[in-house]
C-alpha cells in the first residue's frame, strides 16, 4: 500500500452562508495520479485553495506527510513540497519565460534572498529551469516576454513554473485549458517524466485527457465528494453521468 | 544567442554604463560655476534612485519617501549640531543606520498593507515625522531648522566650501556612484528579481513560496537607508537642514522626477533628475513668477504621452527601429 502524501480530515469552508467546501476527507497517495471533476461551481478552485493555504478551511484540517500543515502559509506549505497551477494565468507577464521559471527554480534552492550574484549567473538555477523549458518544448520561446505568448503557450509556463519547484504534491488547475489540443501531449508528457512518487492531482474538464491521466477520479458536487473510484467505475456510474458527464458519456 | 546568455549579457555590465560617470567628471571640469547645481542634481538622483528600488521594480506605492530623507538629513544635522560629531563619512553611516531602522520599524507594520492604504500610511508616517521635527525645537531647531551646519573636510583634506561646490560635488558623485553601484547588484540579483515577482504577480510569488513581506521589508529597509545617505548628503553639502527634507513637496517632487525619467530602469532616476531640475532651473529664470506652471504642462505632456517616462519612449524608439528591450 502507497503511503499517504496528502490528506483532508472533514475540510470545511463557507462565506458567510454559502457553504463551497463540506466535509470533505480525501487522501492523496504517494505517486497518485488523481483527477478531481465535477460541474462547474462544485467548489474545485476552492478544495485546491485549501490545500494550498490560500485559503483557510472554516472546519477540518489538511495533512502533508502525517504533519497537520493546516494553519501554515501557503509559503511554507510549498517549502514543504505543495505547488499548484492556476485555473487562470498567473504569471510574470513583463519577464521572459525562462526568468519566470528562474524565479521559482531560485526559491525552490534557497538562492530568491541571494543579493551577491547577478541571476545572469547563476547557472545551477538556469541550468534547472532551461530543462523545465525544454520539457515542456518552450524552448523557442525561452526569451520572449510571457505577455507576448499566445494563451496556450503561457498555460505551459504556468506548469514549468510549478515543476520549477519540484513538488511532492503537484496540484493542476485545468491545466490544459487554452492548451490547443494537438498540444495537450506537451503536458501528458511531461507528467509521465516527472518521478513515480510525485503525487498529481488534476482538475480537468477535458474528459478525454482526464481519462487518459487518472488512475483515480473524485466527483465533486456543491462542494462534497458526491463519487471516488478508478476511471472505469466513475465511467460506469449513472449518478456522476447523470450530474456530470451526460448521457452521452 | 540563446535566453540564458541574453539574460547573463543584460546583466553584465555595459560599456555605456560608464558614459553617465564620464559625464559626471566632465561636468566638474567644463561647468565649475555650475557645481552647486550639479550637486544638487546628484542627491536628487541618490533619492530617486532609493525610491526606484522600492516603487519601480518592488511595486510599493509610497508618497512618504521624504521621511528617510528628512531623517538622514535631521541624524547628520543634530550630530554635528549638539554632539559635534561632524566627520562627513561616518555622518552618512550613521544616517543610512537611522534612516534603515526607521525603514524596518514602519515597513515592518506598513507593508501589511496595500494600494490606496499603504499609500496614506507612508504619508502619515511622514507627516508624523514632519511633526515631531518641528515640535522637538531643542533637538531639531523646529521650524527654522539648523541653519549654518558646520563639517569637518572631506577625509582630513577637502573642506566643505559654500561658495565652490568643488569637494561637495566630488564627494556626493562618489557616494552615488557606490550607492549605484549596490542598487545595480542588487536588482540584477536573484533578490532583486524576486522583488520584480513581487511587483508582477504577488499571487504568484506566494504560490513559489517566496517570504513576500519579508523581502518587502528588506527592500525598504535598504531604500530608506539610501535616502537617508541622500538627505545625508543634502544637509552636508547646503550646511543646513530644516522641515522641507521631510515635506510632501520633497516627496512628490521625486516620485515626478522617477515618473519622468521612467520608473524600474535603474537610469530613470539620473534621466529624472536632470530633466525635471534642469526644467525648474530654466523656467524659474525665465518666469520668476510663473515657472511652476510650465513645469505642470511639461509633466501633463509626459503623463499622457510617455507614461513610461522619458526612458520610455527611447524604448519604443528602439523597438521601433527594431532594437532591443532597454535594461
């Protein structure tokens, strides 16, 4: 049996009436390749916000490795080995790609304080985020401003500069929207090359590429876990059809 | 040329990085009856500079920069006034120390906050200093100030004249050269680059786990202590120092001379500074009584049409004719 690398004890968030988050308990093994669907509103983004310390849960708790990291920052919860995408680009937009992947590779060595080297010098952070860029076949764009990067291009920054980090616990959030799909291989494959004890939980609305990633699938309806199982049993459930994937499905 | 050596290359230094220096020294030889000016136009290059690392590439939004200028300039001034402590090098250390501490004290609680809020904080913690120097008038000489300061010479050697600003100008272009000099190494660094994050995308640089407020505190923690060595400078070379150090007016003034030289480009604040007290200059010999609102329409002209600054637009000169990005 895979150890346990995250895990959520009855996590609970509401604004004010609205409960998003409601009794969710969910564990992330070790090497995990997990995608989390459900309908638009299902409280996805926000399960991730809990996760990742954006957000602070109203009730419950969050555990990284047996460690209950529920009142750390969402700093010190990436130190720890959690990174995430986002649902929409969060970037650099002003700096080149391979000065946004620089930035998180210089974090993750400890070298984002260092005041005595030029970054221009620092080969073991550029070394370290040029084979993230050449991974996800960015290379080409590697000196150009993000800004100046078509929407799908950037939505592989976004991954570059989470594996930048070089997670324990890599969480996805729609990753491969805006990611034309004759590109959407760029990002499986660079999934597949990352270490087989790298936990990856994905959100995804693109069925076919969920499907094609997960070993595990957890149904999320108004902020619940509504159905969990191999792809096969989600697939044959009427109830996540009938909610979720259609009819047609 | 690939990223990765396009990147060590903008942050080597430059041949043309040392025209400004040239300049500097040729203007002690070809305009010597100019040099009370010229100093003047350095300090305000150290304070736009100070202010260029915590607004330009940081993204901190202050309109109370004044506050470590005025304390720089209040520390040398009350030192030599009531200690007699007037040796102009160890003056500047002791400035840039108070100066910092007040930075750490006040970013340490002010940058918790942000936008409009950050704004009116920085302004009251400068006002707030503006008060106490006005009401401490046995320390400070209130709202006269401390009027004929007097300093020893320049390492033993080169005494401060009042009316040939000789050693005043060398002496203030050496101190912005080395204050240049660790500004540039550092927003060439790692540091720096993550202040940039900072400024770009906050959202992001706590998502790669970055101790945000921490680099923002230390970040104005160093810029205040350079606008301390700049108002240093200020009471130093004019011999005096009174509540303008620490007033609005001097804080607008250089966060306009930053806008109008462009702001996170390291150069804006020389170009600044030359252009806007260049301009004051001749406006204010031209129209003795009306010089200030050329300047406002000069400064309405760059806000709506070069809103990154005079630097600026030689970058969209460039990209133009096809160029490169400006550093």
């Amino acid at each position: 049996m895979s150890a346990t690398l995250l895990e959520t004890k009855g996590l609970c968030k509401s604004f004010g009436a609205l409960e998003v988050a409601r009794d969710i308990s969910f564990r992330l093994d070790a090497g995990a390749r997990h995608a989390l669907i459900g309908p638009n509103g299902a409280g996805k983004t926000t399960f991730i916000n809990l996760l990742t310390g954006l957000l602070q849960p109203s009730r419950g708790s969050v555990h990284l490795r047996g460690e209950d990291v529920t009142s750390l920052a969402q700093a010190k919860r990436v130190k720890r080995g959690i990174a995430r995408t986002f649902q929409i680009n969060q970037l650099f937009r002003g700096l080149t790609v391979l000065e946004n992947v620089c930035i998180a590779v210089a974090e993750r060595l400890g070298a984002g304080g260092s005041m005595l080297r030029p970054a221009g010098r620092r080969t073991d952070v550029i070394e370290n985020a040029s084979h993230l860029i050449g991974m996800l076949k960015l290379d080409e764009d590697a000196g150009r401003r993000v800004g100046e990067l078509p929407y799908g291009r950037q939505r592989l920054v976004e991954i570059a500069i989470a594996l930048g980090l070089n997670p324990r616990v890599l969480l996805l959030d729609e990753p491969a929207a805006g990611i034309p799909s004759a590109e959407s291989h760029i990002l499986l494959d660079a999934i597949a090359t990352l270490p087989k004890d790298i936990a990856v939980l994905i959100i995804e609305h693109d069925m076919d590429l969920v499907f094609r990633f997960a070993e595990r699938i957890t149904v999320l309806v108004s902020g619940a876990i509504f159905a969990e199982g191999a792809p096969a049993e989600i697939a044959a459930n009427a109830q996540v059809r009938s909610v979720y994937l259609g009819n047609a499905a | 040329m690939t990223a990765a050596t396009q990147l060590a290359a903008r942050h080597r230094f430059q041949w043309w990085e040392l025209l400004p220096w040239i300049a500097g020294i040729a203007v002690f030889f070809a305009f010597p009856n100019y040099l009370a000016f010229g100093t003047q136009v350095l300090i305000a290059i150290l304070f736009a500079l100070s202010l260029d690392l915590v607004l330009g590439y940081a993204g901190i939004v202050t309109l109370g920069h004044a506050a470590f200028f005025g304390a720089g300039a209040y520390t040398v001034g009350m030192l030599a006034q009531h200690l007699g402590w007037n040796e102009p090098l160890s003056g500047l250390a002791a400035a840039a120390l108070v100066a910092g501490a007040i930075g750490l004290a006040s970013g340490y609680v002010l940058l918790r906050t942000h936008g409009l809020t950050l704004l009116m904080l920085t302004l009251c913690t400068m006002a707030l200093l503006e008060e106490a120097a006005n009401m401490g008038a046995a320390f400070t000489g209130g709202f006269d100030g401390m009027p004929g300061l007097k300093f020893a010479p320049l390492l033993g050697m080169f005494p401060f004249d009042l009316l040939f600003f000789r050693s005043q100008y060398l002496y203030a272009l050496l101190v912005l050269f080395i204050c240049f000099a660790l500004v540039r190494a550092l927003v060439y660094s790692p540091f720096g680059q993550s202040l940039t994050g900072i400024r770009e995308n906050l959202l992001r640089m706590h998502a790669v786990g970055a101790p945000v407020r921490a680099r923002l505190v230390i970040a104005y923690t160093i810029s205040a202590a350079l606008a301390g060595v700049a108002g240093a400078l200020f009471a130093q070379t004019n011999a005096f120092v009174n509540l303008g150090a620490l007033g609005l007016e001097r804080a607008a003034g250089v966060l306009i001379i930053l806008i109008l030289g462009g702001y996170g480009r390291l150069y804006g604040a020389f170009v600044g500074a030359i252009a806007y007290l260049m301009l004051e200059h001749t406006l204010a010999k031209a129209y003795p009584t009306a010089w200030q609102i050329g300047l406002g329409v000069t400064l309405m002209a760059v806000a709506l049409y070069a809103q990154n600054g005079i630097l600026g637009l030689g970058d969209a000169l460039r990209r133009r004719l096809g160029g490169q990005r400006a550093p």
